[in-house]
C-alpha cells in the first residue's frame, strides 16, 4: 500500500471540525478517524487535563499509536486519514512528535458562535449527568460507536472508559471518565477546575474556546508553511466547492463532486438569536480582544457591560 497522509483538522470546541472532517471522508480516497482518543490516551490514560507534551510522546507511545492509524488505514483501504480530535488544540507538539510528515488544517469559527454551541452541547452532558438519563445517554453512546466505522474501535473505545472509570458508583457512567462523573464536555484546559468552580458556564465555555485558540496559534506557529493551512468556518458554509477545491489540493487528493452536499450557513450568528444580554456581558470581556486579533470582529460594541449583581448570566 502507497504511503497514507495524515491529515489533523484542528479548532476550538464546535468550530466546523467534525463537518469538515467528515465532508473531506466523503472523498474516495479519504478515511475520516472519527476523534479515537481511546488510542491517544491508552498508554497515558485521561489525566488531569487534556495537555499531552512532546516528553510523553516516548518510543513505545509512538510505535503504538502510528500501529494503530496504519492499521486504521490499511482496514479503510484509502490514502488519506483525516482526523479531528477536540484534545488536539493542546497537543499539537505531542502529534508532531508522533506525525511529524502530518498536514494540519485550522478551521476557525466565530468565537461567539462557538460559545454558544459549547454551551448548548455542556447543558446536556450535565443534564444526562444530574438527571441519569439513561435513554439520552445510550443515543450519545450509540452516535459515537456508529462513527467509528470498524468494531475493533468501538471496543477499544468501550475498554478505555471501562478501564479508566473502574467505579462503582453508576453515576460516573454517565459521561466520559476523564470528567470524573461530572457533567463536562469538551477539552480540558489546564487549570480548567478553578476556572469552572468560578465562572457560569457561559464564562467557562469562553475560556474553553479562547484557551483552545491560543494554544492553537501559538503551536500552529511552529509548523512548517507547507505543512499547514487555515480555514474559515463562515468561508466554508457560505463557498463549500470553492474551499473544498483548495483544502483538496492541500491535502493531495483530487477535487470530486459531491462533497459538498448537505452544507448549510443556517447556524451563522446563532448567537444572537441565543445570548441574553448578561450572558454577552460576561463572554465579551473574555473572547472579545481576542476576536479583535483574528479579525472577527471590527469592535467591541457587540457586548454591553456587565451588569454586577445581574446573576442571569451565571444561570445553566
């Protein structure tokens, strides 16, 4: 088999990843890796946080997980492997240690769009959670095992978090054991423990995008030109054959019809139809400097100040 490329998509928290990754497996000769963090983490287990440094990456750990993406490839029978897990905005040292031939492409999304659905997909992790809502929880647990398309993932997938839980207290079943029972969802940040006991949870999905993002472009800083490229959520939904065609050529593989089928700009500006003004109030002083930097935002007029004493915000 000709040598595979591997491609990582990576992005804040609900920027367009699992889209994009999933558009690019459409093509013939792409295999979308549907996020196998129970391979990244299966000699070093969940950990604090979702930190993984390139001291970590020692020889058996990179014999293993290499192993374990050819085999994924050979299995898929194609010559390109993309894959998109959330964790990787703070590993990127990590996978070049292991991937140093890797392409990387960087979709970027508008902060407050990804808020808005980091906290939306966080209320119902912590509603399974608090309610053990055993129905809600097997269609989680059954949308991750169809994604992952060969069985020998998905019970690998299955004897990590069996392995990492080791409890029997059933409500740490109810999400993945790296949250430790609680209802949490997404990358882990370091120090995102005191962050949460004092923030809401629209704060602490702020500092979740706008930790990603900065780790994300500092990193990203060390990858050779030719190695990396960047992708605008909005450019995407709004021009899909267009980005699609350069993202084709990017990553080596032919541009197809099709791939695009299914793209909608419906959830462009979410935000404002879902953010109350307490809620903008306490996101805009943490994501909106920042938005300034990655020109997503021409000013800061989109947030009022916060209101002290106003508890709205803080509410789930």
């Amino acid at each position: 088999m000709p040598e595979v490329t591997y491609v990582f998509v990576v992005g804040a928290p609900r920027s367009g990843t699992t889209i994009l990754a999933e558009v690019l497996g459409r093509h013939p000769q792409v295999a979308d890796f549907y996020e196998p963090y129970y391979i990244w983490d299966y000699r070093l287990g969940s950990g604090e946080d979702d930190v993984r440094t390139v001291a970590m990456a020692d020889p058996a750990n990179v014999a293993f997980i290499r192993r374990e993406f050819a085999l994924f490839a050979r299995k898929s029978r194609k010559l390109v492997v993309v894959e998109k897990s959330p964790e990787n905005c703070f590993r990127i040292p990590y996978v070049r240690a292991i991937f140093p031939e890797a392409k990387w492409i960087h979709i970027l999304r508008d902060g407050r769009d990804s808020v808005e659905s980091i906290f939306r997909e966080s209320k119902k992790r912590k509603r399974i959670v608090e309610q053990r809502d055993l129905a809600q929880l097997f269609a989680v647990f059954k949308e991750m095992m169809e994604l992952q398309p060969f069985w020998r993932n998905r019970l690998q997938a299955i004897w990590f978090e069996v392995r990492q839980i080791a409890s029997i207290d059933p409500r740490r079943y109810f999400n993945k054991a790296k949250w430790g029972g609680e209802g949490g969802w997404g990358p882990r940040f370091p120090g995102w423990r005191e962050v949460r006991r004092r923030l809401g949870p629209v704060g602490f999905a702020a500092m979740q995008w706008r930790a990603s993002i900065e780790t994300l472009l500092r990193d990203l800083a060390g990858v050779p030109p030719a190695q990396h490229t960047e992708c605008r959520y909005e450019d995407f939904v709004a021009n899909p054959e267009q980005e699609l065609e350069r993202l084709c050529a990017f990553i080596g593989v032919p541009m197809v019809s099709g791939l695009a089928r299914d793209i909608t700009a419906h959830h462009v500006g979410r935000w404002r139809r879902v953010f109350t003004p307490s809620q903008l109030a306490e996101l805009g002083p943490l994501i909106g400097e920042l938005m300034l930097e990655l020109r997503q935002t021409t000013d800061l007029a989109w947030y009022p100040p916060i209101q002290w004493g106003d508890a709205s915000s803080f509410e789930d």
